[in-house]
C-alpha cells in the first residue's frame, strides 16, 4: 500500500523492485491511489505513464533495480515522478520507420502528458512526468478513435498485412469514416451540416 507523507495528504511513495513482474502490481497501487483521491479518470494514463518509465528503469538502468515511485496531486496536475540511482538520462530518439521500437517508450509519454523531463538527484535522477484533466481526456478520445480507425480499415476491405496505423493511413480512414457518417445523418433525414457545426462545437468545448 502506498505510504504517505506526514502532512501531505495527496503523495504517496510507492518504493518497488524493477522487474517486469512487479509493474502490474504498481499499477495497481497506483489506480487504487488515484481512485482514493477522486482522480479515477486519470487512471489509464497515469498506469501508462508509471508502465512506460518503469519499463524504463529495467531496460536501461537493469532488472531488479531499486526504484522509487512518487505521485504527486496539486492543483488539476498530477505529477508522477520514477526515481533510481542512474544519474544518466533517457534520450528521446526519432523514429525512422512506423514500426522501429528505440525510443519508442519515451516519445508514448511525450504523446501522452502534459510535460515530462528528468532531473538529477542526491542518489541518482527523477524521469517525471505531469498529467491534467485536460490531457487524460485528449489522450482517453484519441486512443478511442485511432482503434475505431483501425477497425474501419478492416471493414472496408482493407487486408490485415496491409493495414496501416501511420498517421497519414489513419488520416485517409478519418476522412473515409467521415464521409460514411454524413451519408448516414442524411440517410436519417439529418442535415449534415448542421451535425458537422455541433461535432465542432463539441471539440472546441472539451480543447477549452
């Protein structure tokens, strides 16, 4: 169970050993934490987040590495914070090819938190990150959409050793759902326009 901070009611210390059998359990820990401050929908990403920088420390610092979780809740920020001895820090690399996997850990927690870097420690170095209320909500509709993309590709004929999650494959299945979705609202006797205004009403509100 998380430890707290005398005084500080929304951290918790969650140290634990890097090994990959052991990262299900923090996570764990860390939707029960979230849940416990109310922060329930930040549950996804925060496990993520905590799944990509615990990944982080086995792979480059080593298995059965001590290391050290933080959460942190403030204001509509929760920061989550990995500490190990290493004092080298990760480098985020740019992928040549869609299906390189080097670096790729890094740039998912990039893609999906408000912030994140690494500072040097007494002991070694934090890799943290920070998630908003915001951010979980951008990161849960555009996880929804790209598997709905995906699975609109197989619909529409396309074979599986063809199928593409680039960003301009799913970009032209966009476009394709799009279209199939305004000939429905016709179909019923809607007015495409008219759902095109309200669907950009709805984006500009949750952007907000």
């Amino acid at each position: 169970m998380p430890e707290y901070d005398a005084g500080s009611p929304l951290r918790s210390v969650l140290p634990f050993e890097a090994e990959p059998a052991r990262v299900r359990n923090l996570r764990n820990a860390v939707r029960g934490q979230l849940t416990d401050w109310g922060l329930a929908a930040m549950a996804d990403e925060a496990e993520l987040a905590v799944s990509e920088l615990a990944s982080n420390v086995i792979k480059h610092v080593g298995g059965g590495t001590a290391a050290t979780l933080v959460l942190e809740h403030a204001g509509e920020r929760l920061r989550i914070e990995m500490h190990d001895m290493s004092r080298r820090p990760p480098v985020l690399v740019p992928l040549a090819r869609d299906d390189e996997e080097g670096g790729r850990g890094l740039r998912l927690l990039a893609g999906v938190t408000a912030d994140w870097g690494t500072s040097l420690t007494v002991t070694g170095k934090a890799v943290w990150c920070e998630l908003s209320a915001g951010a979980a909500l951008c990161c849960r509709r555009t996880r929804r959409a790209e598997a709905v993309l995906t699975r609109y590709q197989g619909d529409v004929g396309a074979p599986a050793a063809l199928r593409s999650r680039s960003a301009q494959a799913l970009e032209e299945s966009a476009t394709g759902l799009i279209a199939d979705i305004l000939h429905w609202v016709v179909a019923r006797g809607g007015d495409p326009d008219g759902f095109l205004d309200r669907a950009q009403m709805h984006f500009e509100a949750d952007a907000a």
